[in-house]
C-alpha cells in the first residue's frame, strides 16, 4: 500500500485522506460526509480512506493518534491535517484556495 498511497497523495489535485478504524463510531459519522463532498466535487479532488489497523505504517509515518482523522494532500504536500469529524461545509472551506 505505500508505494500505492504515494504515488495517490501526489496528485495535482487536492487528495482527502480519511484515516479511519471499522470500531470508531465518529468515523462512521465522517463515511457520508466525504462520500457527499466527492459527488459533489466530482473530478476535482479525490478521497480514499485509509483503516489505521490495517495500515500501521502510513498511520504512524502522519503520526495518526486518532481517528478520525484527516489529511489533505496535493502535489505530496501536506495541507490540512485535523482529527475529529469535519463537516461538509469545514472541507469547503479548506479546499477553496486548493481547486
């Protein structure tokens, strides 16, 4: 998965990256939040989830203390990293200057 994930995270387009676990509650609440940006925005940004457990490494190389989690990626770089559940209207805002 990392050469995989590296090779997504740098994109021109802005890449949502939803650190995640199957037992944390909140990030069941962030799933349709992320699934709704992306129709939304459509070809203009890309999402993947990434499940902690089963990616330990990439979680521990963004030193991922908790899920939710999520990262904005573009071109590699990091521009937006915050834990918690995002609202629709918080990732607008954030991605605006990144279109």
């Amino acid at each position: 998965m990392k050469a995989n994930f590296d090779s997504i995270i740098n994109n021109n387009k802005p890449v949502i990256v939803d650190f995640h676990a199957l037992w944390c509650g909140p990030c069941k609440a962030q799933s349709p939040v992320l699934k709704e940006l992306a129709m939304e925005l459509n070809d203009k940004i890309r999402v993947i989830k990434i499940d902690v457990d089963q990616n330990k490494e990439i979680a521990a190389r963004y030193q991922i203390q908790s899920v939710p989690t999520i990262m904005i990626f573009k071109n590699s770089n990091i521009i937006y990293k915050q834990s918690g559940v995002h609202s629709k209207s918080q990732l607008m805002n954030i991605l605006k200057n990144n279109l």
